[in-house]
C-alpha cells in the first residue's frame, strides 16, 4: 500500500539517504592492512546520530562495498567528516598502492513509498495497489492488473 509512514518498517525504509560506495583493492594483503581502520570507522559509523543501518558487498576479486542508510542527508555528510572516515580516504586515495578504483554514490529518498503487513504503520493488512506510481509524464499510473 502507499505510504509516508514508515514508522512500523525496518531502519532501512525509516532512512532519508542512502551512500553506496564500492573500492577495488591492489591486493589482498591492502585487505589485512585496512581492516583495523576500517572498524574503527565502522565503530564511528554506530555511533553517529542519524545512523539506520549498514551492510558490506564484495564483488570479485578484490572489491568492497558499503551501503549505508541515515535518517538525513546532513547526518551522512557529517560522518563524511569524521576523524577515522578522512584518514581512511586518505590511505585508500595514497596512489594506487592500496587501492586501484572507487566510486560513490549518494541518494535521498522520496517521503512516498510502500509498506505491506506488519511494516503497514496504518494497520496490518496485506494488499495490493490498484494503480502504477505515474511516470513523470503522467498524471495518473495505469491500472494493475491482476
């Protein structure tokens, strides 16, 4: 059903914004290297008001990735800013020794969305919706049909 109430949902739907970021590293010993570091910050990152929740891809043979959810845009540029984050961007971006490529991505989210049962902040039904979201160039989504 189509909600603004994400009250109910997991900490991921609650979230504002959204980072998705993803390095590929020289090798795998830069891995054992960066894993101190990287759980500090990661201990930094629980901490941090406006934090929702976090997970960590890997795409072979030597890409990590973080995808990190907070209540706000701000939220997430400050952890950009925190102490551990910046001395990690710094080693990572040191040449090409520890790291070969990366990216980063940052997205906020709509205060429309979905939620179904027990995630449904106006009651606990399952259900389906009756019309598509409208595309840009409509103003009303077509019918679902079922």
């Amino acid at each position: 059903m189509r909600t603004r109430d994400f009250s109910r949902a997991p900490a991921q739907a609650r979230a504002g914004a959204m980072f998705i970021g993803g390095t590929r590293y020289a090798n795998p010993l830069v891995l054992l290297r960066l894993a101190p570091s990287w759980f500090r910050m990661v201990r930094d990152l629980r901490r941090m008001k406006g934090y929702c929740w976090h997970t960590v891809y890997w795409q072979f043979p030597l890409t990590l990735g973080t995808i990190a959810f907070f209540t706000d845009r701000d939220a997430m540029l400050r952890f950009a800013r925190t102490r551990h984050h910046r001395r990690l961007m710094i080693w990572l971006t040191d040449g090409t020794r520890n790291a070969t490529a990366g990216f980063i991505r940052l997205y906020t989210a709509a205060p429309d969305g979905y939620s179904n049962g027990a995630w449904r902040a106006e009651g606990p039904e399952l259900g389906h919706i009756d019309t598509f979201t409208p595309l840009g160039t409509e103003t009303t989504g077509p019918a679902v049909r079922r």
